[in-house]
C-alpha cells in the first residue's frame, strides 16, 4: 500500500520503486547488512556515506512507513522533485551533486544509484520485465 500512496503523491512509478526495494532487500529478506529493523527499503547511507557492509553507515528509519517516504525522497533528489515533508541527510548530498534532478529512466540509475553500470538495467530486465506476461 505504501508504495502505491507515495507513488501517487510523487508521481514516481510505484512499481519501478517496489522493484528497486526488491532488488534493495532481497524481496523482503534482506541478507545483506541490513535487517528489517533498519525499515531503509533501498540502501540508503547516512549523510556521511560509508561502506556497503558497515550498518552505521546506512540510515535507521523509525517505521515502515518512514523508510518508504525516505527511499520516495531519495529518489526525488535523482529525478528533480521536492520532497514529502523532512528529507533525510544523504538527499541533500544528491541534490548538491552536478546531475541531480535529471534521471529520468530506471536504467539511468546505473552508476548513479549505485557504482555498477548495470543497476538501473538489472532492475527493468530481472524484476519489471517479468511481471509483464509474455505470450
């Protein structure tokens, strides 16, 4: 539900959101650094950054819900939209960098989002393109 609210409210696609989650989590089950007590549904870090398997260097929303605003937030920062009441610090740090506001494609994320070229692409081709039938 939290996806498709925010996704409504921003104008983001709610299902290209929930894919990255996916991506992001592991469809829920995390794996990685993160538990779901960290309720951060994309793999945000903390103003500061951090590396990939350091907890402190990934933000701790209080409650689902914030963790879904925050990762609608962060993403806003990517595509140039303003954010749903008080973003957290590493917006600001995307915001300030020189291609800030000018994503407009989920395969534009590649090395953005994330250091591999790939991000962006893995996620339309391993997660949105099989969710539409083919036949």
């Amino acid at each position: 539900y939290l996806y498709w609210y925010y996704g409504w409210l921003t104008g983001l696609r709610s299902d290209a959101m929930y894919s990255q989650s996916a991506k992001e989590t592991a469809f829920g089950n995390h794996g990685g650094v993160l538990t779901a007590a960290f309720n951060n549904f994309a793999g945000i870090k903390v103003a500061a950054g951090g590396d990939n398997y350091d907890k402190l260097a990934h933000e701790r929303f209080a409650t689902v819900e914030d963790g879904v605003r925050a990762h609608f937030n962060h993403m806003s920062s990517y595509v140039g939209l303003a954010p749903i009441g008080t973003p957290h610090g590493r917006y600001h740090i995307v915001k300030a960098l020189p291609w800030a506001g000018s994503i407009r494609t989920v395969e534009e994320l590649g090395a953005k989002w994330a250091p591999n070229p790939d991000y962006g692409s893995s996620i339309v081709r391993d997660y949105l393109d099989p969710m539409i039938a083919k036949g």
